[in-house]
C-alpha cells in the first residue's frame, strides 16, 4: 500500500512523479493505461489522488474523468508501450478524453496519432480543433498537410494559429517547400 501524497495540493505534474516514485514508472504507466481504457477507478483510491490532487471520495465525478485522468498521468510518466492506449483514447467518445490524448500525443510526438488528429482537426469544439492540430504540427506526415492547411481558414482564431505553426513545423520536419 503507497501512502497518501504529502501535500496534495501540489501540481499534478509533481504528485504523478511522485507516485512513480512509489509504484515505480512501468506500474505508474500500465495504472495510467487501465483507467484510460476504462478499468473500474475505485480500487485505485489512493492512487488517484496523486492523478488529480483532489483528496476524498472521487465518486461524483462524470464518469469520464477517471480516463482523462489516465490520460494525463501519461503527460509526466511515459513509456512507448502507452502508446496504442493513447492512440486509442483519441476515439473516446468524450471530447475531454479524446483533447488529453491529444496533448499527450503531442508531447510524446505519437505519429500513429496523425490520421485521428486529422478527424478531430473537425470536432465541433475550438480547443479540440487547435490541439489535432499542434499533433498534426510535431508528428503529422504529409498525407496530413490537407487537414492543416484547411486549419488557416477555420473561424476560431487559435485554431488558425495553431494551423500556421503546425505548417511551419511540418515544412521544416518534413522538409517541404511551398507550404
């Protein structure tokens, strides 16, 4: 049994290395897959306390927040096996889920995320759009330039943003003229 964080009002981007500590990063991880896959929270209780930095009952929560949560450990505890999970939670049919995994695809550079980053580059939601983006930017390929480019022209303006450095990205990554 891991003890309770110290302070859990700490960042979670200190508490999650922190659990990591005590499980270590492989067990760290493989948590962080189950409850992005959907495994029952409750078992977790503790645990989950260092993935939220909220102490007490987690029970009222909407039921996707336990993936979120998931998902988003695997923004400070990272091994390449997470991947497909992570992959995988871009289909999620929370937009809360789907945008994390997002963020985690973009900080882990996940090119096998590029062909859900250009569905979600559509997704009703601005934050959503913008963030398919920036994946598209880091680890899209050039099948996925359509996707970015038709980004410039999206109403929300952090979209169009998002769109022109992804562009940028891409032309130097890629090493592509005349983007």
């Amino acid at each position: 049994m891991i003890p309770a964080p110290s302070d859990a009002a700490r960042p979670v981007g200190v508490l999650i290395p922190e659990l990591a500590e005590h499980l270590g990063v492989a067990a760290t991880v493989d948590l962080a897959c189950d409850l992005l896959a959907g495994v029952d929270p409750e078992p977790f209780a503790t645990e989950i306390v260092y993935l939220t930095g909220h102490e007490g009952a987690h029970d009222g929560w909407a039921p996707y927040w336990p993936r979120v949560w998931g998902a988003r450990a695997l923004m400070y505890v990272w091994d390449e096996a997470a991947a497909p999970a992570v992959v995988a939670g871009l289909e999620d049919e929370a937009w809360r889920v789907a945008e994390m995994c997002l963020k985690v695809s973009s900080r882990r550079e996940l090119a096998a995320a590029g062909d859900a980053a250009v569905r979600l580059s559509s997704h009703e939601l601005p934050r959503v759009r913008a963030q398919a983006v920036r994946v598209l930017g880091v680890a899209g390929d050039t099948e996925h330039l359509d996707a970015v480019r038709g980004a410039e022209a999206d109403p929300d303006g952090n979209v169009r943003r998002a769109a022109v450095r992804a562009l940028d990205l891409m032309s130097i990554r890629l090493d592509v003229v005349d983007l």
